[in-house]
C-alpha cells in the first residue's frame, strides 16, 4: 500500500518538463515549415549518419557466428548501406528529395490497397475509395511529378507538422499530468 502511495504522488511530477519539450517541439515544428533548405539539410544529414550506423552495425553482424550466406548479405548490406551514407552526406538536399518521392511511392500503393478494400466492404466503401483515389493521386505526384524544389518545401511542411503535433500531444498530456497530480 505504500508503494502505491509512493507511484500516486510520484504522477505528474515532472510535468513542467513534459510541457517544455512539447512547446520546443512546437517552435522547432514551425521553424522547420519555415525554413525548408534547412529543413532538407539537417534531413539528410539525420538520413546519412543513420545509414552509417546501419551500415556499420550490419558489418559487424557479419563477423557474428552465423553462415556463410548470413555473412555474405551483412556485408553487401553493410557496404550499400555505407555507400548511401556517403551519398546522403555528399548530397543531403537530393536525399531529402529522395524522402518525398519514395514516400510519393507509397501513398501510391496505400492508396491503391485502400482503393480496392473499398469494393471490398459495405461500411465505408465510398470513403474508402474516395480516400484510395486522393492517395494515389497525391502519390502519383509526389512520386513521378514534383518538383525538387517543391519536394523540399512539402517535406519542410511534413516534418514541422510532425513535430508541432507531436508538440500538441506531449503538452496537453503534461497538463493532464499537472492535473493528476492537483488531485
């Protein structure tokens, strides 16, 4: 009965915290819908060292106890995935563009599974695929018809909306916790 005692009062006690991180997030979401080249940039750098910790983690699996055939794929995996490293820190804007058209790919797919889950189903097939046609088209041009400069500017507007509802989400939690807490 004491611990529970102890976890009650320990609720929302670092709320304040929760509430700041949710407001950085929100400017930090509105910065990045401002400023697109920075937005692409800092994309592709993220993208970049992300690859190289892949690449190298999948070089050192290779060396694990495992099969030849085992060995054989980390190490392919492991060298294409540090030769993206290099490419995305050596062209991180067309690796940000690249975010949007593979993402174009597969609002495209999306689209045409939720498209024929339409004709599929009684309760909400014209939503559905109403939905699977907006997808696709929006896919569609993503993928095969935007621009890079546009790209750039839809992916800015992607990752800032992320952040600034991430934002929302994390502050309106750190008040419901700071209401918790009140009572």
């Amino acid at each position: 009965m004491d611990n529970a005692n102890k976890s009650a009062d320990g609720i929302g006690h670092n709320w304040g915290w929760i509430l700041a991180y949710g407001i950085l997030l929100i400017v930090v979401g509105f910065f990045a819908m401002w400023h697109p080249l920075a937005t692409g940039l800092a994309t592709g750098i993220v993208l970049s060292v992300s690859f190289a910790f892949g690449g190298v983690g999948s070089l050192i699996a290779a060396f694990q106890d495992a099969g030849w055939q085992a060995k054989t794929v980390d190490i392919l995996f492991g060298i294409l995935m540090l030769f993206a490293a290099f490419v995305f820190l050596v062209n991180p804007f067309g690796s940000a563009v690249s975010v949007v058209w593979v993402l174009g790919v597969i609002f495209l797919v999306m689209g045409g599974y939720e498209f024929v889950a339409g004709f599929r189903t009684n309760h909400t097939r014209v939503w559905l695929i109403l939905l699977g046609m907006v997808d696709m088209l929006l896919g569609f041009w993503a993928a095969f018809m935007m621009q890079a400069d546009a790209a750039l500017v839809a992916l800015a507007a992607i990752v800032g909306m992320l952040f600034v509802f991430r934002g929302a989400l994390l502050s309106a939690f750190a008040l419901v916790l700071r209401n918790m807490r009140k009572a």
